[in-house]
C-alpha cells in the first residue's frame, strides 16, 4: 500500500503543507443531519480522532510515516500462499465459501491452542472463540461484561482501539500507573481499593503485558502472577491482550497472565501480527461460561467468522513453516527497531524514550514544555508523522508524548523519519526556551497556509 | 458442508432419536460461572435458541433439514475464482493481506453500486460501508441509533437474526401486521399514531421488503411510496434488510425502498446469497451523516473489513459474469420452490403456505391445535427439520408456524423430507383430532427416549 513510500520527496510537496494546514482545522464539511435527535447515548462517545484527517494526508508516499501499525508483509511468501489458496478453492470451495460455526472452525481452534502453547497457555478448543480480529473480541468482552457507568482499568497509556471500545460501551476508563516494567502492582492494588471504598462497580483490567500498545514495555515476570492475583481477589476479570507476544527480540515469550489463572483471565490473540491482518482473524481464549457468552454476543454481531479467512489461515499453519516465519520477522522487526533507536540517540538528544524488546512501538517523551498534538500539523508539513499521546488516554494526558513505530519503514526510512521529526521538534523547543511553555503552540495554531520552504 | 445429506438414512438412526431426545432437554450441562454477578444488563437478552441443541442433531447427514438458510454454492465457477485468488494473491498480496479502511474499499464500493442500480438506487459510494456480513451492518445500525427501551417496529413475523440483534440493544421490538402483499401501510400508521400517543421513542422500521425471511411474501409495488411516506412523517429511519431482492422468480427487480427517499432509508445489502457467504461481505448505504457513524461504529468493533474478501469479490465482480450466475442461481431456487410448493400440496393439504415469489423461504400454517416447536424433537427422531414460528416474534406468538427452507437440498431430498414432515404433522394432527389442543404437545414433551422405530 505504501510501497510508495520509498520514493524521495517529491513536487507534490507545497500540496502536503497545505492540505495539513486543512486537515489542522477542525469542523469543516459538516453537514445536515435530519437523524440528529435520533442518535443513541452511546454515539456520544463516539467521534472521529481529531488526528484522523491529517493522517490522510500522512498516507501520501512523500511522507514518513512513524504513526501506523501496518505489519511489514513483504516478507511473507506470498506465491506459496497464493497456491495454497487455488488449492484450498478448488479441492474445499464450497466449504470455504458457505457459512460456518459462529465459535469458529474447530480445526484452526486446535491450531490456535499450538500457537497459544509457546507462551505456557493449556487450554481446550472449546474455550476459543474465533473473532474478525482481536478488535472484535475487544467489543464482545466489553459487551458482555460493560454497562454504562462501569470502570474498565487500563493502562496510562493504553491502546487507542480499546480506548475506543471501552467508551462506545460508555464505560468509565481508570487508568493505571505503568513503568519500565509494565502496570505497577502496588498502583492496581490502591486503585482497586480506593475504587471500591467508593463503590464504583470495576468490571475489568485491560491489559497489553508484551511490547505494549503504545507504551513499547513488557510485564515484568514476577508481576504477572501478582497482578492476576490481585485483580481477581478484588473480584475484576483480567483482559489480556497479546498481539505482539511472539515478536520478542530476546529469548523465549513470557508465560501469558493466563498461565496463572485461566478462571480469571480472558486472552486475547491475533493472527494480524504473526501473519497477516488482511483475513480479519483473531481470537478470544475464555472460562467457558464467559466463552459461551461470547459466542451468543458474536452471533447477534456477525452471524459467524469467515470461513474463507480462517480456513486460509489453518492451511497456512499445517503447511507452511510459521514458526519460522515468526522468526524471520523478529529479525526484521529488531533491525528497525535499533534503526529507531539509534536515530532517536542521535538527532534527539532532548527527548527520551522506551527501548522495546519487541513488538512495533517506542515510546517518546519530549522536552518540557513541548505539546506533541498541536505540533502534528508542523511534522506532517515536514513530511514525518506520529501519533501523538493524547490518543492514549482517556482522560487528556499524554501532550508531551509521542507513538513512533518502527514496523513498516525501512531502516533508511526510519533514519529519514527520525531526523525530519527532530528537525520539527528541535525548532519548537528553541521556541519554548526563547518565550516559554506554549509558545511553539501558539505559532504553530495560528500557521494556516505553511509556506512551501518549511518542507 | 451438507453434501453428504444426499445419502439415505443410515443405521445411526437410534443415535439420531436419542441426541434429539437429551437435546430437548433443557439446561444440561450448565457450569459454575464465577463471573455471573459480572455481567452487563444487556447479556439478559442473550440467550441461546431453545432450537440450537437440536440443530446440531438436524445437520446429521440422514436428517433432511429445510431449517437453514444456506445458499447452493456447488453452481460457482469455484475452479475460476480459485485461479483468480491465487492471482489475486501473487499479483497484490501485500495489499490484499494488509489493513484496510474502516468503511471498506473504495473500488468494492463503487462496484456496489452497480449492483444496487438494479433496483432503482442512485447513490454515491462514498455513502457505502462496507461490513462483516450485513448481520454486522444491523449490528452498527441499530448501536448507533437504539438506547434501552426503544422501540424497534417489525413485520410479524420477523428475521430472527435482527430480532437477536435488537434485543442485545435492549429495544421493545413491535411487532406490525403483514399479509401476502407485506407489510401493511394502515397498520404501520396506527402503530406509529398509538406508540407516539403512548410517548414511547420508535427509532427504526426494521423490513425485509422482497422475498421475506421467514414470511416468504413480497412488499407489493404500491406500498412501497406509502411505507417511506408513513415512516419518514413519524421521523422513524426505515432500516431496509434486502439479501434476496435479486433472487425473484419472475420478472425484474422492484425499486428498492431506498429509491423513494434516500434521506430516509438506511440499506442493507449482501454477497452472501448473490455470491458467497464464506467471505462475510455485505454493506449498508446510507445518509451520509448517518455513515459517518456507522463507519466510526465499525472502526471501533472491527478496525476494518477484511481486505482479501473484498478484493476476493471485487475481482469476481470485475472478471466473472455475477449477473449471469445470479440468473442460474434464480433458476435453481424456482426449482426447488416448485419441488416444495408440490410436495406441500400432496403431503400436507390440512396446512397453509405462502407462495414465495423469490428467496429462500415458505412460511406454513398448521392446522389448529398444532405447535410446531413442541413437534420438533419427533420432526427431528423423524429425519426432519424445520424453524419453529415462534424463533421469528419477539412476543411468543407463531407457535402454529414453521418456516421452510428450500434454498440448500435438492428438488428429491425436499420431496422427501416434506413427505417425512408430513408424517409427524398427520400424526400429531390426529392427536389432536382424537384428545383435543395440547395433546400432541404433551404427548411430545413426554417423550423422553423415543424408541428406533419412530424413525
């Protein structure tokens, strides 16, 4: 898709600045809307990111984009694939094209239990449940469980998509202390204390334990078994979410919060990451009453998974080396990875961030005084984009933060990416120490039409 | 999937008797749920079909089952689309197994509207998203528009896959008359003048206009004008579920409801019995403030709809000859609606039917005193199996209908399995003659371990 994306900046360049500036504004193309009164509570919560339509712009080839999750596919071997598939077709056509289980075929939920089986998860076929990505499984344990006025602890930061989920369902989102060594037990610990001296109803734990979404840090492993157990001695179901889990650089995955407690635990895995995202497939790992639920919830949503998609999935596991290809994309993942931060050390000396051990994401902090949202329009029109920190918490934190990923560029992009990015930040932060926190904002809110040589 | 159920019963037979019989059986197997205080107050609403146990007896290959909706997919070109696929892949594969847009392929969506120009609708893509299914287009629609208590109005009877989607959202659906022209205008206008009078909140006109699911009847031309005018006057959006408008039997399409007035209307449209359902891709058109959110709404349950089955079928649609194989499939179907109509009249005079003119289904009458869900474990023991009227109310009615499906076993297997239908109702029928109303389902329910021989 961004294939593109290699090519050196181009004319096209003076386009970018202005329609960044555009996409900067906020309220326009608004139209009518006879439905207006009609519209569910729920939709309140739901609006579109504010850095939505800039990132159209950051989709254009000429710029570098550091915001996105897209896995790096050009390493998969697409012709075997593709063969697979005729075959699958043309021998199981009227299998893979007909309607399915709503739990999902039983042979890949077998397969599933393989993959789940590198991470010290024993569990039974029938407890999975097989979802239209992780994402779906997110909206169905939220569905299930969440009414409005809830709490759903997370993690400060947290991944934006669950974010989303947790307030379409109205919930209240508390978020918890994280470090270096990911969630803070001692934190959970008080939060879930004060939360229900108050009486606050706190119906789940969400958490990413490996190279989280956006934070790039891992649960540390004396935690894990402490966090399960103090969540469910405070009678909180945990919601583990583990795309990234088998993408480590360094030595064997980490045992699954599930491991230690599979009654008080729901995980959740993808197939996006290790494989690829294009078939929508991921799953859900529950106690088997809460899996029945989820079946219930999951039909009323989508009738059943593809068939299609999980049946190319399972043959792409009983017949390719899939291990191996996990392998041979932590290598790609850990050479960008130390792309980034290498580029990182060297052009943003001011700034600090995570070092990940796996995964896509590093986490930045800027200098004091830096506000990383209002400074988006100013990068995109520098040709580099980022997800600013604001989209990671629920409740407005975040400005002096920034999500790079270092999944889809090059090492060469990445180089390019960072310095353009420190360029950019470097020139507000001489703002801010010439006239003082909010300054760089300021001028940055009022450039409406950037002149073509800012690029 | 079913391909087997061309064989004649086999000795399992007892087997079948005796898992119809334990299926019957309410409440077996249930565990101890730690999380049962958890739970959302809209899991109340989710319950699994009373039916469900038994349908999993009833797909048995000795059973003749008229109870699902699969569409007759041996007629595809499945060797074309397999090499198509395969080139798919080599050719885009990185796109193809990528991430895509929320709202769905911009290419599939203009592709879409071709389809729908074939019955009357004008529309612009960029109203299209695209879904998992349409099961998830009635998902998102009914998310963003129904808070607790709402009223949802619906033709009695109704789909049962949207009456499980609206009781999840917690709405009081009401139910409105329909005869053999569909739903009737007079009556949707007292309901709507008595719900307002009662200030209760109606926000949706759920219909399947053309070849209804389970009524089998047509909305006739006429209406259709005064049904948008009735709705839209009342300010109630008219939610529009056509997956078999282009499966009629006679002569071309009608207008969609949609093409009176776009601004009032939100369709639903479907591959699933025109192509496919194994991709999961359907679609909803809508006004355009109101496809803002739903693609919000889908961005937050899914992230997107899978890329490969939407290039799947844009490539079908852009290479293979869809109006073509829509013709052969419209043959096949009038066949097997013949080989129903003929086998009802010979074998079960004592009943009624409607005369489905396109689709899948019939809806039966029974005669007086017959209930077709407490006859469905002897249906079932009798190598049977049909729908129940009552999966198809929301309010309990329906117990003297079924519903019939034509669509998935061939012209003999129908003959046969009306024949063996008819059976259980002539005996029940007799029962019923000779004790009175209620016999035959006591007698039924009685039964708890029917003997070989009944089969």
């Amino acid at each position: 898709m961004n294939e593109r994306s290699e090519q050196a900046p181009d004319p096209t360049t003076p386009t970018v600045a202005a329609a960044a500036a555009a996409a900067a504004e906020p309220g326009r193309g608004t139209r009518l809307d006879p439905w207006l009164a009609n519209y569910a509570d729920r939709t309140h919560g739901m609006k579109a990111s504010e850095i939505r339509a800039l990132f159209a712009v950051a989709n254009r080839p000429e710029v570098v984009s550091l915001a996105g999750g897209m896995p790096f596919l050009a390493g998969l071997p697409l012709d075997n694939i593709a063969e697979l598939t005729q075959k699958l077709l043309t021998e199981r056509g009227a299998v893979a094209l007909q309607y399915g289980s709503g739990q999902g075929e039983e042979a890949l939920r077998e397969q599933i239990l393989d993959v789940m089986a590198l991470e010290g998860i024993r569990a039974h076929s029938d407890d999975v449940v097989v979802t239209t990505g992780s994402q779906q499984a997110l909206d169905l344990v939220t569905r299930i469980f969440v009414d409005p006025g809830d709490v759903v602890l997370a993690e400060a930061p947290s991944y934006v998509g669950a974010l989303g989920v947790f307030r379409a369902y109205q919930a209240d989102v508390v978020h918890v202390e994280m470090d270096d060594a990911g969630l803070v037990p001692e934190a959970l610990e008080q939060a879930l204390s004060r939360l229900g001296a108050e009486g606050r109803r706190v119906k789940l734990l969400y958490t990413v334990p490996n190279f989280h979404n956006p934070a790039g840090v891992t649960l540390a492993l004396e935690r894990r078994p402490r966090i399960v157990e103090i969540a469910r001695r405070h009678g909180v179901l945990v919601l583990e979410d583990n795309p990234y889990g088998l993408l480590g650089f360094d030595g064997d995955p980490l045992p699954a919060l599930h491991s230690y407690d599979p009654e008080a635990v729901v995980y959740l895995g993808s197939f996006s990451k290790t494989f690829a995202p294009g078939y929508r497939v991921g799953w859900a790992l529950a106690p088997h009453a809460v899996r029945e639920r989820l079946v219930l919830a999951s039909e009323s949503a989508i009738l059943c998974p593809s068939m299609m998609s999980q049946l190319s999935i399972s043959t792409y596991l009983s017949t390719c080396d899939w291990r191996g290809q996990i392998k041979s994309f932590r290598e790609v993942y850990r050479e960008r990875r130390d792309a980034m931060l290498g580029s990182l050390a060297e052009h943003l000396p001011a700034a600090t961030w995570t070092v990940p051990a796996g995964g896509f994401y590093t986490w930045v902090t800027l200098p004091a005084g830096l506000d990383a949202q209002a400074m988006l329009p100013r990068a995109v029109t520098g040709l580099v984009a980022y997800v600013p920190g604001t989209a990671f918490y629920a409740d407005g934190q975040g400005q002096d933060h920034m999500r790079l990923s270092f999944c889809y560029p090059t090492p060469e992009r990445i180089h390019e990416g960072v310095r353009r990015l420190a360029t950019v930040v470097n020139d507000e932060h001489d703002l801010v120490r010439m006239f003082g926190t909010g300054a760089a904002t300021q001028v940055v809110r009022g450039t409406q039409a950037p002149s073509p040589n800012q690029a």
